[in-house]
C-alpha cells in the first residue's frame, strides 16, 4: 500500500482500473444522462421525401424563373398527406410545412411572396429551383452511423432516437454506490443530536455527489465505532459496485476502517494523499471476485465533500461510460494573498468573480476542514500547489468550478 502520495498519483490508481459497467437496456425516454453502449444506425430516410420547409405553393422552377408567374391552383397537400396527381406545367399546388412535395414540382413559393385570387395564384419574384425544399435523407439516410457507442445523450440524442424509432436501446449502468458513516457521536437528522452528538451530514452530502453523478447511492447508515458494527456495513457495502464510507479512517482509537477492511478482502492501494481538506483518505479494491471500488473518505464534511470531488467523481463518471471526467476550470486571479506551509497541496474554497474577461478569486471564509458553510458558499476549489507557500494577491491560479452557474453571471 502507498502512503503520502500526490493528488495526481492517486486519480491516477482510482482510475487505473475503471472500465465502463455492462449494458443494459433501457426505454429510449429513460436514456437521459446515459452513456450509449451501442453504435445507432438508420434503418429510415429522414426525411422519409422531399417536402416544404414554408407555407406556401409548390411549383415547377421553371415556371418561376422570372418574377409575375400567374400559376393555376390544382390541388392543396397539407402535412401527412398526399397529392392525387402530378403536377403539370403552369400549376402550383397549395402546400404545407412538412407536407411532401407533388411529383412534378421541385420547387416551393413561399406564402409571403404569392397573392392568390380566383383559383390563381401571381409569384412575385424569381425563385431558384429546390428553393425551400428539404431534400429527402438531408437529416439521416438509411444506413447511417447516427449516434455511437460513448456519445452522452441528451435530449437532441433522445429525439433522434425517438425519430429513428430505436425505442430500446442500450446504454452502461449507473454504478450503484454503498453510502456509510461512522462514528458514536452521529445522529440521523431528524434525530436531536443532544450531548455534544452532531448529525451526519456526509451520508447526506455523499448520497447528493453521487446522484448529480449519475449514480444510485444507498445510504447504508450509521456504524457505531466498534469493528463489528463497522464489519457489518461494510460487508454490505461491498454488494455495490462502489462503497463509500465517511470517518474512521484515520489514525484514532477508534479508527476501525482500515482494519476492518482489510479483514474483509479489500486490498488498499493507498492511504494518506498529500492534501487539504482529506489528506486521510484510503482506496482500495474488494478481492472477492465482484471486485467493487472501496473509499475511505476522511469525516471532516468538507474532507468527506474535497475527496469525493476529485477521486469519487471521476470514477462513478468513468463506470457510467463517460470519458470527460474534469470539472471545467479556470484561470483566476487571486483577489488577495493565499498563505501556507509547502508540502500538501490545499484546495481553497473560493467565490469566483467575473471582472472583465477574466475571473477574480477570494476566500468564502474559515477554511478549516470542519466548516461546510464555506464550502456551501465555494464557486469553486483553488489549486494551491504543494510546494508552495503563497500565492501572491495578483498572481494566477487555477480554480476546479464547482458551480457552473459563474458562466453565466454578469462581469462586474
Ligand atoms: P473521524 O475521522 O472519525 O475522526 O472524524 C473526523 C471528524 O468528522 C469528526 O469531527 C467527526 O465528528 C466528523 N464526522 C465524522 N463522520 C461524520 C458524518 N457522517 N457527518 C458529519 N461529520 C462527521
Ligand atoms: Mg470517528
């Protein structure tokens, strides 16, 4: 097992061994925020012939090569229905949006440049032939490779899907993820934490992390600090495809995590990363056959929030199927000076800024690893590098945005 390791190395272990989960099939309404697990081809033209893109008159382009054409009305097609002949020459047919062009013409008026009188109808200006025509096959053909295996859908992906009528359709698992806490002084929250008791906001926490990945958390309670109550959980935990437990894990009394694990067949591949918030936390792989991904994420709520972040995240991401695992980032300027000891990197908990086309960065407040208020207030984490020890108020820094939301705000 590795101990001290950078933030790098250990994203690099977690993820060493994530392959996206098996597929299964899902109603094509239900593939949203899915990973596709199949290449999708056509079996339909779309569209299926040429039709109207405008209300107006389908003609032939040669009738209305110049300007003040007077064509005779044979007939009117609306959408979804079709022309009882052919057009002939010095005829337009009244057409629809969407409704299929007569045989005969090539070419359609729009409304607005026609005027129509007795069964007649008067072109006002030339029109180039295939003019608001939309070609047969100009969305897909048949045969098509339309969506592939690894495309993330979206709702243009569900439409199409829908266009394409591909009602099943298979796409990668959400990883299923194990939630445990522990510790004697936990309460649940509805419960009223009396005698210096505090609640376990991180079951909580964590359950939302996961689910806003993409992922079905399981949220498996709270183990007393005791190594058979934690044994139980955790013996649980390990049905899911990741298993998340929060506190315990550092190097206490009561710290029964490591133990207890290692006891029931997870091989850890690290513990102790060289940051702040979280530096104890511990990774491992269950050797039991069904091989789930363990986390041992530090107590402390923002640790617990820090840890997931970076490691947790990208892993449930990559089990889902999905190949961009960063948050977006930014380049900021630090708003004030950042101060600390070299050796681990810190993750400061900032508010972003928009000034002119850059971003400002400042502290939301107290960065001890206990205070969630201001990592509820954080537009994002800036990097502090490990080695050094100030980052001057002027100076550039990297900013992993948690709240994209900052997009979209004014510049001041
Ligand atoms: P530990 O790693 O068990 O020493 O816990 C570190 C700190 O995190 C302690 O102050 C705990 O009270 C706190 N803590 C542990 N578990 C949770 C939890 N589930 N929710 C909120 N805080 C917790
Ligand atoms: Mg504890």
């Amino acid at each position: 097992m590795r101990t001290g390791i950078s933030v790098l190395e250990a994203r690099a272990i977690v993820l060493e061994q994530a392959r996206p989960l098996a597929p299964e099939v899902v109603a094509f309404e239900a593939a949203l925020g899915r990973v596709l697990a199949e290449d999708v081809r056509s079996s339909r033209t779309l569209p299926p012939a040429d039709c109207s893109a405008m209300d107006g008159y389908a003609v032939r382009a040669a009738d209305v090569a110049a300007p003040g054409a007077q064509l005779r009305i044979a007939y009117e097609v609306a959408a979804g229905a079709h022309a009882p002949r052919a057009l002939a020459a010095g005829e337009a047919a009244r057409i629809f949006t969407g409704a299929p062009l007569p045989p005969g013409a090539d070419t359609v008026v729009r409304q607005e440049d026609t005027e129509a009188r007795a069964g007649e109808v008067r072109v006002q200006v030339a029109v180039p032939r295939r003019e608001s025509v939309r070609e047969a096959g100009e969305d897909v053909r048949a045969g098509d490779l339309v969506l592939e295996a690894s495309a993330r859908i979206g709702p243009p992906e569900v439409g199409m899907l829908a266009a394409l009528g591909k009602t099943l359709v298979h796409v990668h698992r959400r990883p299923s993820v194990a939630v445990l806490s522990g510790g004697d002084e936990l309460v649940e929250p509805h419960e009223e934490p009396t005698n210096g008791r505090i609640v376990s906001s991180n079951a909580y926490s964590i359950a939302a992390q996961c689910r806003e990945a993409g992922s079905t958390p399981n949220n498996l309670g709270i183990a007393r600090d005791t190594p058979g109550d934690l044994e139980r959980l955790l013996r649980a935990g390990l049905g899911a495809d990741v298993l998340v437990s929060s506190a315990g894990v550092s190097v206490g009394d009561h710290d029964h995590v490591r133990p207890t694990l290692e006891k029931l067949g997870v091989r850890l591949a690290f513990w102790g990363v060289e940051m702040k918030p979280g530096y104890p936390i511990t990774f491992g792989r269950a050797d039991d056959g069904r091989g789930a991904f363990v986390f041992g994420l530090p107590g402390n709520p923002v640790s617990a929030l820090v840890t997931f972040e970076l490691f947790v995240r990208p892993l449930l991401l990559a089990l889902a199927g999905r190949s961009d695992l960063a948050r977006p980032e930014v380049t900021a300027i630090a708003g004030e000076a950042f101060r600390k000891k070299p050796g681990r990197e810190h993750y400061v908990r900032v508010f972003l800024a928009k000034r002119g086309d850059g971003w400002i960065a400042t502290t939301t407040g107290n960065q001890s690893s206990g205070v969630l208020r201001s990592m509820t207030l954080a537009d994002g984490l800036l990097v502090f590098p490990a080695a050094a020890s100030e980052i001057a108020a002027g100076a550039r820094a990297r900013v992993i945005v948690l709240d994209e939301s900052v997009f979209a705000r004014p510049a001041a």
